[in-house]
C-alpha cells in the first residue's frame, strides 16, 4: 500500500498547491481520505461534533508562544551560564533578560481566556498531579519566581538597579544555584503546553503522545533564535552565535522529527493540521510551519554549519531573517495546532475512530 | 390503528410499553412510521381511507375460518338474530343499504334494517346461525368481498402482513386471551369514521374481546377530559349523561317504531310533517327512552336532571315546565356547520373557550372568514390565540399574504384571560372514563381567572340583566339554579369571587330534594347546600323527588367530605380506589361478558367477574355491570319491559335486547353494518362498489369555500394525513407560545417518502408547497423512509403526512395545515375528514 | 468584565479555609438509560430545563429527524436522538424472507390457509427501526473532566456522582476538552462556567429521584443505586436477547469504559458509534505520564547536546 502511494503522491503534487499538501499529508500521516467507504462503513450521529470544541482561542496560542520563550531562554540563559565561556555570559544576560520579557505577558493571557477571570486565583486552590492545568499553574507560578528572582540579579549585576546597598545585596545572590531548579521548571513550562493538549480527548493532540516533546524543542529553538537575534542586533561575539546556533539547528531537527512522529502517530487525526480542505490548516502547516519556519532555517543552517569552521564571520542579516522565520514557524506552530485542534473536535467519524481501540 | 398513541397520549401508552415487557403483541397499523410504531412488534403501512378494507378482511377471515369465539358470539352478541325480510344489504344495491333517499342524501327509512320479531315485539332468533337471514349470514355475505386481495388492491398492504395482523388478533383472544383496539382521530376524523368503528366492535364481539380485562376498544381523547366533555357535554345534540337533547325537529325516522313491537314505549307525530313530536317531556320520553334495557330509566334520569338545572320549576305539571325551559335543536348546530351558518351571516355572536377555529378547524381559511362575519366573539384562552388575532393579521402568505385591513373586518373581539390547570380545581375525565379531582397550585396571573368562575359569574350577570323579565324565552335563563358561590373565600388567595367546584361536583352528583324517608304529608324540600347526597343513580326518582346533574356521574361525591374523583388509593388489581371511573366506579363496561352463560369466568387466567353461588350475586374484581342478584338462569317473562326484559345471560344491558350489536338495527345514519367508501377525495375509484363515498356523509358539494378534488383528479393525486407531534399540542394554542416545547419542533414540516422527492425535484430540509383546491401553505420538506409509496389500484399512491401545530401567532409561526383540509362531515357525529384527503406538492416557498 | 461583589472574600475563603468537612459517602447513585423503552417524548429534556430552570435552545429545525436539539449543552443536559433505521432490513435479515414470512407462503402454496398457521411469534421490534436515546451526562467512575479541573471545582459527591461547583469554576476550559463524551461545556452565552447534569443533587439530597427519571413515562430513564441498576441493566440484556433482540448491548455496565465505568449507563440497541458514543474512548489523564516522559526525553536530548555545544571550549 505505502508504495503504492508514493508515486502517486509524488506525482499529484506537481499540479497544484493543494495536490503539494495533500501529498505530504498522506505521506507523513499514511492515511488517505476515503469519504465514500468511511461514509458508508462508519457511523456517527448525522455527523454532530461527538465532544465538544475547545473554547481556547488565540490568548493560549499567544501564551503557548511566550511561555515556550520564557522557558526556552532561561534554560539556553542557565546552560550558557553553568557551562559557557565568560563570552557566553552575553547569552545568559540576554537569555534571562528575555525570559522574563516573554513571561510578563503570559499571566494575563491565561487570566483573560479565563470564563472567569476575576476566579484566577482558585486555580491555587487545588495542586493536582493528574491535571497539567493545575500542573502549569503551580509551575509558571514558581517559574515566575525564579525567573524574576534570576532576571533582577543578572540587573543587579549588570548595574540597571543601581548601586545603593539592596542591589549590590541582590547582585551577591548565588544566581548560578538559583537556576539549577529554575531551569528545571523553564523544561517545565516550555514542554508541558503539550503534554496539557495530550491529556486531552481531542483526537489531533491526545492520539500521539509526543506533543510535549515538538513543544519543548520548539520552546530551545525559537528561544535560541530570539536570543541570537537579540545578540546579533547588541553586537555579540561570533563564536557564541555559533554555538546557540549549533543549539538551535538541533532543536530544529528535533523538533522536525518529533513532528514527524506526532504526525505518523497521529495519522488520520491529523489531517485538520496537515490536510488542505477549507478547515484544516494544511497550508500554513507546510508552509509556515515546516518549511520556512523549520526546514529551510535547518537547510541554511546545516550547510552553513557543514561549510567550514569559520567561527568569526558573522552573517547577521541571514541571521536575522533565520531567526525571524523560526520564530514565526514556532508561532504557528502553536497556533496551527490549537485551531486544528478546534476541527479536529467537530469530526465525529475521526473522534469516533479514534475511540475504537 | 388510526392512532399515533406514543406520540399524542404518551402517559397512556407507557401502559403499552409495560404490556409489551409482559408479553403482548403491539400491531400499529397506520399510514406513517411514527414514535408508535417505532415501538410495536410489527408495523403496517396502509394507505389512509382504506380502514373498513383492513378490518372487513378480518372480519371474513374471521368468520370464513372458524375463528370467532362461538359461544360468546352465540349467547351476547345478536349473530343468531334474524333481520326483517325486506332489508336488502350493499351487496345487492352496490353500496347501499335498503331505505335510502337519493334527493334527501340520506337513509329516510330505517325501519328494514330491524330485527325480525313476533308478536310481542321480541326479535326472533337462530342459535344455529343457520338461517339466512340471521346476522351471522348477513354478515358472511356482507364481508365476502373485503378479501385479502382487496386489502393489497385498495390499502396497499401485502396480505401476508394483513395476515400477520389477523392472525394474531385471533390467536391472542379466546377464553384464555384477550386483545385490545386503540384508535383515536386517525379513525374518527373520517368521512365514515362512525362506521370504521364499528368494524373494531365487531371484531372485538366476535372474538370475545368486550367486556372482558385485556379487552375493549380504546377510544383515545383528543385532550386532557375531552371524555368529560362528552359526559357532561359541550356537544349540541346530547344533554348530561347521554340524554339526547331535545329536539323540534326529527327527520329520518324509522318507521319500525310505529310497529306494534316498537322498543319505545309510544309515540306522537304531528301527521303533517311526519316529524316526531318532543315538545312535552312525555313525547321526549317516548321517542328517546327506550322500554327495554337500561335506558328504561330515562325517565328517572331526565327528571332529576330538569331539577338540577330548574329547581323547582321542575316540579311543576311533573317536569313539563321546566322541560319545555330546554332549548330545542332545529337541526345540525354542531361547530362546523355553524361555520358555514356565520359565513352566511346567520351567525351573530361566539363565544370561544379554549377553542381555536382560525388555525385548529378543517378549513381554516374558511373558518377565518367565517368569524370575520360576527358582530362579536369572545375568546377565552391563555394567550391571544390565532382565533382571537385574526382580525389584524393573516398567515401571510399565499392568498393571505396582503395585509388585512381591519377596518373592513367588523367583528368586535373580546379576548379575556384564562387560568391553566394548576390554577384551578376541578375534575378531568380522560379516555378510561375515569374521573380524578386535581388541586389548585396558584393563583392564576392577573385578570385571567378559572373557566368556572367565567361561566358562573357570567350566568349570574345574565340573570341580573333578565331580571323580571316575562319573556318566556328569557325563562329558561331565569330560571336556573345558579347558586355556587363558595361560602368563604380561599385562603391565601386573592380571588374572592371563586365560585365552589366541589358544589357544582355535588349538583352533578346529584341530591335529595325531599328526604328519602319522608312521611307523607310533611315534605321538606331541600336546596343544593342542604340536601343529602345520593349515593349513586340507582336510587334516582322521575317523580321530583331527586335532582342530579348526570346521571353517569351519579356516585362520585355521595357523601359530605366522600369526593372519590380525588381518592388516591394505588392498590388493588384494579385499583378500585384511584378516581372514579363511570359508571358507579366500574372499570370495565359489560364486564358480564367476563364470565360465561352459567356465570364462571372464561378462564381462570381472565377471570374478573363472576356468579357467587353461594352468596348469590355477581362479585369478582371489578363493580358488576349487571343486577347483582339476577342469577345466570333468569329468564325473562314474556311482555317483561324495563330491566326485567333481560335474562342472566344478556350482558350488554344499555341495550334493548341486551346484546352486543353486530348488526346494528338502529341508531347509526349511515348503515347497519361498516360499508368501505373511499374518502370524500381521493385517488381512486372505490374498488368495492360503484357507491364512492359515504352516502350519507354532509358534502357541502355547493359551496365555493369547500371545493373537493375529484376522484382520481391528477392535479391532486398525493394522499395527505395530519398528525400530532408529542413536542406541541393541537394548534399550538398553548404549546407554541412555551420557548421550550419551540425548540423541540421550531418549524412546521411535511414528511415526504425519498421516492415521491425524487419525482418532485425536493430536497431534504428544503421548502415546499402543498396545494389543495381550498388553499396553500408552505413547509419545510422532511424526506423520510418513514413515509414509503403504497402499490394500490394497480399503481404508485404516494402519501404525505403534516404536523398540524403552527399558525400565525406565538413564538414559532408557520403555515396552517389545516388550511389544506376540506369540511366534509361524517354524517352521525359531523366531524370533518381531516385525515385522508388529496393534495399537490412542489418545491419552493410562497411569496 | 466586572469583578463581582465579594469575589474577593470569596476567593480568599475558596483559598485558605471555611472549608467545611466533606459529607459522609452514600451509597452510589446513578441513571440507567435503557433505549428499549424510549419512546421519544423529550420529557426529560423539558423536564430537566424546567427544574433546573435552563434557557431554551435556539429555535432551529435541524432536520436530522425529529432531534432538533443536537447536541448536549451547557443549557441542555439531557437530550433524545433519533436514529432512522427504515427499510435497511427489508424482509428478515440477509435479505431473507423471515420465518413467519416464509412459513405463511408456504400455507399459501398449500392451497389453504389453516385456521392457526405454525406460529405468527412477531419480533419484539419491528423490522424498521426508529432508534431513539436519551443522552445524558455519564457521571464517569474515573471522571476525565473531573481529573482535568484545576481549580476543584469537578468533584464526585458523596453519591459518586460527578457534579461542578458553580462558586468554585473559572471557566478555564480543561473540562470541556477532557470529556470523551462531548457533555460538559462552558456557558459562553451565559456565566461563563463550565455546565452539565447535576444529577439533581439538590433533588437527590432531598430523597427525590431527578426530573428527567421522574418525566420519563416508561421508566426508560431509570435512577437507583448504581450497583442495582447495573443489575438489573444485565437481566434486561438478557431479556431482551432472549426475544431476539440480538442488537441489544450494554454501555458503561461493566468497568471497560474509563477503567471505572459509568454511574449513567445505557442500554443500546445499535453500536456506540450509531449513537455518537466512543466505543472505547482514552481516559485522557493516563497520557500525562507517557507525554511527560517524550518531554522530559526530548528536554534532556536538548540539554546534553546544549551543554556539549557551550562547554566546547
């Protein structure tokens, strides 16, 4: 069966648009839509929605993005400060600078996509290892701690408090100790996003279970990127860009083969993501998820990585739009994924099939 | 069959479920697969009209097969009876029966259809069921052609389904079985809706199915004490009780009264006009009550019921003053031939409770025009119903569909306000006969007020304003009893005018007027509020001495404080303490019939009433329908009248010769025996005889408003029905105007087989448009498997079936159905044929 | 949106006390939804919005037979299907005529028609089907919303029934995405908290059965003790095959479903699917530990090569 489709995928992809997505679609899911039979063979109930649509909207894209950013910095912030060169100290100031610029956001985005926002603080009523949701409300709770606690003693350090006696007390802090735990939460916060979608009943996020791991590389890569574009844009040295990039080009090929899996794992439940009919988001899938915001960043980059050690040259305009598009793709990463989520509930035959184990 | 059980008595039919669990077999017979049939063992598709078809077959299968039960066939029903020589029966005059007048359109001489009889007046018999001219006979003869291939050529139904249905009718009944017919609208609102009935009867007598538990045929009421308002009636023709009203005008006699072996007592006739004479009670008496049987005490009956209504008029010239205080009928006033009366302006004023004509009677344009007519109407309902709107607004669509101008409309309106049921206390009689008191809950909102409270407060004010007036014609109204205030106000609640219900309860119950062990001599009379109860209608006088408002009811309140209607006692086998079924609590009519001639049940198994030998008297589960001490061996004295004329073996005493009626010798207008006419419109010519239609039927042929599709006419060649849904009610009246119920069924739709939509271009969930020659209304299109097309007459009939709920007005509008349905009236109890006619359909909307 | 008045008390109070001690466990209590008797009244569904005074549903005719309602909804926890099965099993199944059918035409080639032909056992359901359920709330053993809420809110009642708090949810959503049934979800039209049945806890506390069992007027929606009805919900399958009805089949009775199975359970005459019901749906609180550990897997993958790259040097 599989290769008898290959060709015929490869060979409908040339004409059109829709037949390119529509062969990748089948080609990383192996499913191919058979409306006739699946009409005929499966049941549904007049083909009503059998669960309910997730009432998220574009507050949790946006806090999916940022939280993944804020995660994603401290954590790339901590390992360059743990283990990097004085040089690399730059990412580190910059890492967590960041963090906390991506986590002020989140708060009120979660607190907005609330029914109830004025209820957000009965979200600490319960601390509950069953529900990623009460989960990840402890942890960009504590993140928040650390991450603050890390960013004001890198401003400390760095002079922007001043110097009366409180900042120099808050300079003196250990901020190498404090990140150990800290990063462990920036994992945290930048992964559990998908393990949040997977302990769901929605068929495209919960069949494969490895939605949590494309988040958090999504989460290294697009932190990666952020930091070198700001790096870049401050004037930093060569050899650290080259080594965040070394970080992101494996990020991105993680995360390139984590999609991968989720899709093959996924398969028929997830054509909302990858298929081109009018609801399903096929086209920014491909186009600005996997091709400019992973593929073609990866391809850039591997064949810069492959063509010499020439660690002093910078390229920063290609780096700049690198960066740029990876982050976009992580965007929509997140966002195709979320909206295809909200097709992938009104499928009942999908929803059904998917519940028949 | 004839029914949509599941679906318009849902309560009830939660007792057919419970049968099913326990083992019967639930057959529904209908034109359209409904919530009913989703349910039943089997299901049957029959075209609509072709009823007497199905049942005639069974009845000759029946007979043809040996699967009557003989000896209840020979001893209660009148099979061995013989029918008078000159009685020619529809086999012989192609559709008709002996006596009818074609210029009169209707049977003028009746009196062939009687029984042979000797010189006393006794119907002769044949037990052998040999004779020719036994009913037995007459009945093999009559149904010999309603054949299984009949069934197939003219419902469409294959015979081995018919069979099926027969077949398990027979099998299930018997001495150790029983079955039951259910039927409600689908029958009743027919051209010959009477006689379809009768087709059940007769197959319910046949196989020992009266009287019996499990047995009987079920007539399910339109609505909550529809039964009530037959018992104690809202009905033209018939006072309390099943007391005909009285009439100054009797056509159609049957001559067979003046024979010397009449089964009334006497008669007059004034010899002009050869019109029965009821103007003194005596005359009334004489051509309504009957000398054998039970209705032997009309007289007792009437006589106490003058006195609910007049008092003490009633006593004087013994009753005759106060009979002549009854308005007399002049012929047919029942609610749709008035419509016709208004159109013609002879109509000047209504008064609507609860009623809507505009969107709820056959016609319905019509009848909008018919009340444009009035001078005044009152309506009485929940909310400003379609009938009490009409006058500023029209359906809108079709010819409709301008606007009105209300200037040119001269009707004065008044709508008052109604309370619901929770908002008053009374009684409700539903389908089983069986009274049950309910209580009041709330006050009702407003100004709206109880429907009581209207008619007594009304009656009060009408009598105020006829105060001293000598007019005879105002003396009936003067002098009324009308006297039901209660004597302190509820508590709590702020409507201090409420009249008492539980004495209204009393009167109909009815009352000593003079105390029953009085001397001679010293007579006190008693009034409503004083008088001892009477504990049931046995002890009713026809000499003044008791009053009671019907007498059926009589027994349901006979004692101060003892209101049965509310007991509410779950136990027993029949639950005897639950309500108060008519009459004198009884559970099952002619329950009699449950025990054999010597008086022992059929079986054990079925055992509900029998002969105590011991005690001697009639005992078992239920009330006896019977006289307790009369032994199964009595036989009666030749020249016995009254009671006396029926022997221990006659269970069916309302009747003259206490049998169950195969043939019927008299009372029905249209014929002795059920005769298959096809519906007033129709596709096809009637397959039976060359008579098409009911010849008795009121066509209205002349009229402009109620033009007919002729028979087979390819402009209308679809067969439409109507049905209720369980999610509203009637016209919608209350239903439509409760955001819940208009969810469950926003929208007015057809149900239309996929076939018929393929022919027509429809889509499903589309618009179409259903024409009549009366009228055109729109509907949302609904292709269902549920309606199917029938082979019938050689070719493809496609039916259709509609929801009647929607109208103008309330919170979900739509097009009214019964602007299709023509006002073709069943000639015995003038009801319209609203469930078999013909239409056309197309796709779209109407502008 | 406008902060309510004394929210603030209440949220304190939700957060550090005035906790009252939970209530004593009573027995289990649940609804057995047995499709056999339905008759498709939508009693229940009047019933229900009648007690619990819910909107009405927007007047839209669906078309999809005489179901007008949909779906359940945050204003709508009880809700009748109809399932059109007419005509598929024309003449007994596999296209064979049945065996009263068969059996009458033979009579017929006989030349006669006997009095009683050799059996006329009609099937306890037509050959046409007109199925009709009334979908509830499940009231699930292991409860997928209730494992998802974050604030508390979702708590089995000392009835083991599944019941929100209205003063406790934040409307955050994780229920409605949890539920495999497509039951709960938050009122947008409304106050913006998550709905569904109730079980008619304020009834049930008070000893009365729920609206919806008490309107059903063939006892097609029965309530009980969880543990009675799941018996008897057996002996009606058994009755039920015994009569032939070989399509009858139980859901939620035994504890396949959401390894806990329902305390409101169904009797069905077709598959689940027929009716909208996953077959075999994922309790979807298992996938956090496989989820969790793709993360962490991928985390530490990220964090190896992230510090072999800074610490090149």
């Amino acid at each position: 069966m599989e290769q008898n489709r290959l060709p015929l995928a490869i060979r409908e992809s040339v004409s059109s648009p829709e037949n390119v997505i529509e062969g990748l679609a089948a080609l990383t899911t192996g499913y191919r839509p058979e409306p006739e039979r699946e009409l005929a063979e499966e049941p549904s109930y007049y083909d009503y929605p059998a669960i309910k649509q997730p009432t998220w909207r574009w507050e949790i894209t946006w806090y999916f993005f940022f939280g993944g950013l804020a995660g994603g910095c401290y954590v790339i912030a901590s390992i360059a400060s743990l283990f990097g060169s004085k040089e690399d100290r730059a990412v580190a100031r910059a890492g967590y600078y960041l963090s906390l610029l991506a986590l002020l956001p989140c708060p009120p985005l979660l607190i907005k996509d609330l029914g109830r926002p004025e209820r957000f603080l009965h979200m600490l009523r319960m601390f509950k290892v069953q529900s990623p949701m009460s989960m990840g409300t402890w942890g960009l709770v504590s993140f928040s701690l650390f991450s603050g606690l890390t960013a004001v003693i890198q401003g400390a350090r760095d002079g922007i408090l001043g110097r009366w006696w409180g900042a120099r007390l808050l300079a003196g802090l250990p901020q190498r100790l404090i990140a150990l735990p800290g990063a462990v939460l920036g994992v945290f916060l930048g992964g559990y996003t998908g393990v949040l979608l997977t302990a769901t009943s929605v068929p495209l996020w919960s069949r494969s279970k490895v939605l949590g791991g494309v988040f958090i590389s999504s989460a290294v890569s697009t932190s990666s990127a952020l930091i070198s574009l700001a790096l870049r844009i401050a004037g930093a040295p060569a050899h650290t860009l080259h080594k965040l990039e070394r970080l992101e080009w494996t990020a991105i090929l993680l995360e390139m083969t984590g999609l991968l899996t989720f899709l093959r794992g996924t398969g028929r439940a997830a054509r909302p993501l990858v298929g081109s009919a009018p609801a399903e988001h096929g086209r920014a899938f491909w186009s600005v998820v996997f091709g400019s915001g992973l593929f073609l960043p990866w391809l850039v980059q591997s064949f810069s990585l492959l063509s010499g050690r020439r660690k002093n040259k910078k390229n920063n305009a290609r780096g700049i739009v690198m960066s740029l598009l990876v982050l976009a793709g992580g965007y929509f990463l997140r966002r195709t994924m979320v909206e295809a989520g909200h097709t992938s509930s009104k499928d009942a035959r999908t929803t059904l099939w998917n519940a028949r184990r | 069959m004839g029914s949509n059980m599941a679906e318009a008595h849902p309560i009830a039919f939660a007792s057919v479920v419970k049968a099913k669990e326990q083992g019967a077999k639930v057959m529904h017979v209908d034109p359209h697969y409904s919530r009913t049939s989703a349910l039943a063992n089997l299901y049957v598709p029959t075209r609509a009209g072709g009823d007497i078809v199905f049942l005639g077959a069974i009845i000759r299968h029946i007979l043809e097969n040996n699967g009557y039960f003989h000896d209840y066939v020979v001893n209660y029903t009148n099979a061995a009876t013989l029918v008078r020589e000159d009685f020619k029966d529809t086999e012989e005059l192609d559709g008709l029966f002996s006596g009818y007048e074609a210029d009169a359109e209707t049977y003028t001489d009746q009196s062939t259809w009687d029984y042979e009889r000797d010189k006393d007046g006794r119907p002769l018999s044949d037990p052998t069921l040999q004779n020719p001219r036994c009913v037995f006979q007459i009945m093999r003869r009559h149904f010999a052609r309603y054949t299984p291939e009949m069934v197939e050529e003219v419902c469409g139904v294959p015979r081995e389904q018919w069979l099926q249905v027969a077949q398990t009718l027979i099998e299930n009944s018997g001495r150790e079985r029983t079955s039951a017919i259910c039927y409600a609208v689908g029958w009743t609102q027919q051209s010959k809706g009477v006689q379809i009935i009768r087709s059940a009867a007769i197959i319910q007598l046949l196989l020992g199915n009266i009287g019996r538990t499990g047995g009987g045929i079920m007539a399910l009421r339109g609505h909550a004490s529809i039964q009530g308002s037959t018992d104690i009636p809202t009905l033209y023709d018939l006072l309390s009780g099943y007391l005909p009203q009285p009439s100054a005008l009797l056509t159609a006699v049957p001559h067979a009264e003046q024979s010397p072996g009449a089964t009334t007592w006497s008669q007059t006739r004034d010899a002009k006009t050869n019109i029965l004479s009821q103007q003194t009670l005596q005359d009334y008496i004489n051509s309504s009550g009957q000398k054998l049987g039970w209705w032997s005490n009309t007289p007792a009956y009437m006589r106490s019921f003058l006195h609910a209504w007049y008092g003490d008029a009633a006593n004087e010239e013994d009753g005759n003053c106060s009979y002549r205080l009854i308005p007399k009928i002049t012929g047919d006033h029942s609610h749709l031939v008035t419509s016709y009366q208004m159109l013609d302006g002879k109509v000047k004023g209504y008064l609507l409770i609860g009623q809507n004509p505009a969107a709820g009677s056959s016609n319905s344009r019509m009848q909008r025009k018919a009340l444009e007519q009035l001078d005044w109407m009152v309506v009485r309902d929940l909310y400003e119903v379609e009938s009490a709107a009409f006058w500023y607004k029209q359906p809108g669509y079709g010819p409709d569909s301008s606007p009105v101008d209300s200037s040119k409309i001269k009707t004065e309106i008044f709508l008052m306000p109604a309370a619901a049921t929770t908002e008053k206390e009374g009684t409700f009689t539903n389908t089983q006969r069986m009274l049950q008191w309910r209580d009041k809950a709330v006050d009702p909102p407003g100004d709206a007020r109880s429907d009581l409270w209207f008619v007594y407060h009304l009656g009060k004010r009408l009598q105020e304003l006829y105060a001293g007036s000598k007019q005879w014609r105002d003396q009936g109204l003067l002098s009324l009893t009308w006297d039901y205030a209660s004597e302190k106000p509820e508590e709590g609640s702020r409507i201090v005018d409420e009249p008492d219900a539980l004495l209204v309860l009393k009167e109909i119950n009815g009352y000593y007027v003079h105390p029953p062990d009085a001397k001679e001599g010293e007579k006190k009379t008693y009034t409503l509020r004083d008088a001892p109860h009477v504990p049931g209608y046995a002890v009713l006088k026809d000499d003044g001495s008791t009053a009671c408002g019907s007498w059926i009811y009589s027994g349901v309140y006979p004692a101060p404080g003892k209101n049965l209607a509310a007991s509410r006692n779950p136990e027993g086998r029949t639950f005897l303490g639950w309500g108060y079924s008519w009459p004198a609590n009884r559970r099952i009519l002619y329950n009699r019939a449950s025990a054999d001639p010597e008086g022992k049940p059929w079986s054990e198994r079925k055992k509900y009433v029998w002969w105590d030998e011991t005690e001697k008297k009639w005992t078992g589960y239920d009330v006896p329908d019977f006289m307790l001490n009369r032994p199964p061996s009595f036989r009666p004295k030749p020249g016995a009248v009254g009671m006396d004329a029926h022997s221990g073996t006659d269970p069916f005493i309302m009747k003259p010769d206490g049998k169950g009626w195969l043939f019927a010798p008299k009372g029905l207008k249209d014929g002795p025996l059920p005769t298959h006419y096809e519906p007033a419109e129709s596709p096809m010519h009637n397959a039976l005889y060359r008579q098409q239609s009911n010849p008795a039927a009121k066509y209205f042929r002349k009229r402009p408003d109620n033009v007919l599709a002729a028979v087979g006419d390819e402009q209308y060649p679809i067969v439409i029905t109507t049905y209720r849904l369980t999610e509203h009610h009637v016209s919608g009246q209350m239903t439509r105007w409760l955001p819940w119920l208009n969810s469950l069924q926003p929208s007015l739709f057809a149900e239309i087989s996929p076939e018929l939509a393929g022919e027509r271009h429809i889509r499903h969930g589309e618009w179409l448009i259903i024409n009549t020659p009366r009228g055109e209304i729109e509907a949302r299109a609904m292709v269902t498997r549920r309606m199917r097309p029938l082979r019938v007459g050689g070719r493809v009939v496609h039916q259709i079936g509609l929801p009647f709920h929607w109208g103008f007005q309330g919170k979900s509008k739509g097009s009214i159905t019964n602007d299709l349905a023509h006002m073709v009236l069943e000639p015995n109890v003038s009801i319209e044929e609203a469930k078999a006619f013909t239409c056309n359909i197309r796709p779209g909307r109407l502008p | 949106m406008a902060i309510e008045q004394g929210s603030l008390q209440s949220m304190i109070g939700a957060l550090v006390g005035n906790k009252t001690p939970p209530l004593p466990q009573q027995t289990a209590m649940g609804f057995f939804t047995d499709t056999s008797l339905c008759i498709g009244c939508k009693a229940c569904e009047v019933a229900c919005k009648q007690w619990n005074q819910l909107p009405a549903d927007e007047m839209h005719w669906t078309g999809s037979s005489y179901d007008n309602t949909g779906a359940l909804s945050p204003t709508t926890w009880r809700h009748v299907q109809f399932i059109e099965h007419i005509g598929r099993r024309e003449n007994g199944s596999n296209g064979q005529p049945s065996p009263i059918d068969a059996r009458i035409a033979h009579a017929r080639g006989e030349g006669l028609i006997p009095f009683t032909p050799p059996g006329t056992a009609l099937p306890f359901f037509n050959t046409d089907r007109w199925l009709m359920h009334s979908d509830v709330c499940k009231h699930c053993v292991h409860a997928p919303c209730q494992e998802a809420c974050p604030t508390g809110a979702i708590i089995h009642t000392e009835f083991n029934t599944v019941y929100v708090q209205q003063d406790i949810c934040n409307g955050c959503g994780y229920c409605v995405v949890a539920c495999p049934f497509g039951v709960i979800a938050r009122d947008d039209g409304g106050d913006f908290t998550a709905h569904k049945c109730t079980l008619c806890y304020d009834r049930m506390k008070d000893g009365i059965e729920p609206a919806c069992a008490k309107a059903c007027p063939t006892d097609s929606i029965q309530f009980g003790e969880v543990a009675k009805l799941k018996e008897h919900a057996r002996e009606r399958l058994g009755f039920l095959q015994a009569r032939g009805v070989k399509e009858a089949r139980l859901y939620g009775v035994d504890d396949a479903i959401l390894e806990g199975g329902l305390n409101s359970s169904f009797l069905l005459l077709d598959e689940p699917e027929v009716y909208n019901l996953p077959a075999n749906p994922a309790r979807p609180s298992n996938n956090v530990a496989p989820a969790s550990l793709w993360t962490i897997l991928a985390a530490m993958i990220l964090g190896l090569f992230g510090i072999i790259f800074f610490r090149e040097d």
